[in-house]
C-alpha cells in the first residue's frame, strides 16, 4: 500500500494535471525528480515508477498500459489578440509499459508497480514559465493512459488518464576563461580628450546560474575636477515573445550590485588610474522571480546583458554592455565525473574499433 512506501520520492498534488487517488507516480528511489543525467552533457532519460493501488471490489480493467511523455511550447496573447495564440507541441514520445497476456483481454488490476525509461532527444530546451509580457511557457508531462472497455458491446475502447508535469533542465560543463579578455561596449558622450579613458573587460561570455561574473573595469582621471561617484553592475534579462511579425517584448534588471568610488583602487606609481573588479552574482533572492536560463526555440527567445553605469561628478556617465549567455552550469564534481565517463568510454570504442581491425587484418591474412 502507499502508507508503506517513502513519501518523500512522491512528487507533490500540485504537479499533477490530471490525479486519480488510487493511480499515481513516483520517483525512483533516492531520486527527486523524473529526469535522470544531465541533458545537454550526457544521454538523459526520465524514469520513474507507475503504482496502481485499486480495491478489490473495483479493480482497474484494462489491456493496456501506456506512458506518454509531451513537451509543448504555449503562448497566451491578451483576449484581443486571441488567435494569434501558440500551442505548439515539440515533442510527444509513447511507450507501453504493461499489456495483457491475451491480447484483448481485459485484466483486473489492483495492486501493480510499474517502473518506466523514456530516452531524451538532446536537443530539449528548458521548462520555462513567465507572465510578462503575456503568458508563455515551455512545459513538458508524463501521461499514463489506460484502455478501458466501454459500457456498450463495441470495437470502440474508453480510455482513462492521469498526467503529472515533468520538468526538464538544460546543463552544460563550466566553461573556462579566454586567455585573452573581451572587450565590453563603451557609449559615454566623453570625447577620449575630454579628460577621462575607460575600459571593462570580461573574460568569458557563458556563465552559470549560481556563479560571479567578475568585471575588470580600469579608468584613467585626466580632468582632476572629475571622479567616480559609483559604479552599478547589473544583469538584464530580455523576453521575446513572436508569432510571424507578430512580437511582444519585455526587459527586466534581475540581479545587481554597486561599486562606491571610495572602493576603487589607485594604481601603484600613479596618481590618477584606478582599477576595480566589479562583481555581480548570480542569484536572486526573490524566488518568484528566478535568473532563466538563455532560450531560443521557434516562439519564445529569453537572453541576458551585462551592464555596467560608472557615475562620474563633474563629467557625463560612461556605460559599458554585453550579451551573454546565462546556463545550468555542473558543477566542477560532476563535471569531472562525466569527463571521466566519456574518456572511458571513447577509450572503449577505440579498443573495440582496434580489436576489429586486427580481426580483419587476420582474416585477410589467413584467406
């Protein structure tokens, strides 16, 4: 009976579209979500379990048991623009994980376990979820369907259903720093002679949500009327919503930080060069409002820029930006761990590519 398994690998009440209180999922053991691996590194499945916990007086009577796993791409305009909505679906996969031994024969079921594997493309994007400018989504769900028979004799069969959201995450490996630093685009009404030089710098354009993003900024004070008042840093995330020419567009700040002029520091041997390295994490502290992951798939386009504001008293303020690209990033664990996989296994296939090759060479010599 389910009193007797570990709740904690039932996924909640609310995540289920569609319940049935004796037909539900679970987890595998240990295990808190459906997706196994990480999609985008490594080959990724979704598995979990499918109870059936009926009584004896009203068993479930079926020949067949599928399990369905869909991911839709949805877009919801305002009521005036209705039918320009998106309901798109990206990818359906079905599996029969149960059929009766008699074909067309119908089985009374009232206690079953039943464990399920579906293999993922690696091209999923991230489950997403937004309301503005208007309501999109990226979701994806696990269905269990039952073929039932009808009250009425029939080659037609009723059918019942439970479904539950199946979130997928995108990861990728930590990305290493380029040995030269990436220039940030400058716009400042300052003419280079105008008494203030600048630069910022970054020294990776792909960042992972969790991590900082460090930024080098080095400014040389040739007016000694002028100096910093501040810096502020901040990551700006870009929606894009689109049906044909047919566009909605959003803008948000969702992390930032500040830098005062007291904290910049004076170059050694001179007297009006600073340097700083302004940092900015990528965390948000308002849950409802998380750092998404960079997304481009056929309707919904989500991307992030970093901006940068230095505030000069006495001269216009400078402004540096550049787009970059904010992921799932492993961490340097698990990165290691599958390296380590993949190298095995490439050393695998060159062994068996090798053993096949000199079995080849010593049929030919032997012919």
């Amino acid at each position: 009976m389910k009193d007797h398994l570990d709740l904690s690998i039932f996924p909640p009440k609310s995540q289920y579209k569609r319940s049935c209180k004796n037909i539900f999922f679970s987890y595998l053991p240990n295990n808190t979500n459906f997706q196994q691996g990480y999609l985008g590194v490594q080959q990724t499945k979704i598995a979990g379990i499918l109870h059936v916990r009926r009584p004896i007086t009203n068993p479930l009577l079926t020949d067949k048991i599928e399990i369905i796993f869909t991911g839709k791409e949805f877009v919801k305009w305002s009521e005036l623009e209705m039918c320009k909505n998106v309901n798109k679906k990206i990818i359906e996969l079905s599996y029969v994980i149960w059929e009766s031994s008699i074909k067309g024969v119908y089985q009374k079921i009232t206690d079953l376990d039943l464990p399920f594997e579906i293999p993922l493309p690696d091209d999923l994007p991230d489950s997403l979820f937004f309301k503005h400018p208007v309501k999109a989504q990226i979701s994806y769900s696990l269905k269990a369907k039952f073929s039932k028979p009808t009250k009425y004799f029939g080659l037609k069969c009723g059918v019942k259903k439970i479904s539950i959201l199946c979130p997928i995450t995108r990861w990728n490996l930590p990305v290493r720093p380029t040995l030269q630093p990436i220039p940030m685009n400058a716009r400042s009404s300052i003419p280079p002679s105008g008494g203030v030089e600048y630069v910022a710098n970054l020294d990776q354009t792909i960042f992972g949500i969790g991590n900082s993003i460090i930024i080098p900024i080095e400014l040389i004070l040739k007016n000694m009327r002028v100096y910093v008042k501040k810096i502020k840093i901040f990551l700006k995330e870009y929606h894009q919503l689109m049906r044909k020419k047919f566009i909605h567009y959003n803008s948000e700040k969702v992390v930032k930080s500040e830098v005062y002029g007291d904290q910049l520091m004076l170059v050694s041997g001179t007297l009006n060069r600073y340097e700083v390295k302004a940092g900015l994490d990528l965390i948000t502290k308002n849950k409802r409002k998380p750092i998404m992951p960079s997304v481009q798939s056929d309707h919904i386009v989500v991307w992030h820029k970093v901006k940068v504001k230095v505030i000069l008293c006495n001269a216009p303020k400078i402004k540096f930006e550049k787009e970059i690209r904010i992921v799932n990033s492993l961490c340097g664990e698990d990165a290691l761990m599958i390296t380590e996989e993949r190298r095995k296994s490439n050393w695998s296939n060159w062994s068996k590519m090798d053993k096949l090759s000199a079995k080849a060479v010593y049929n030919l010599s032997i012919s």
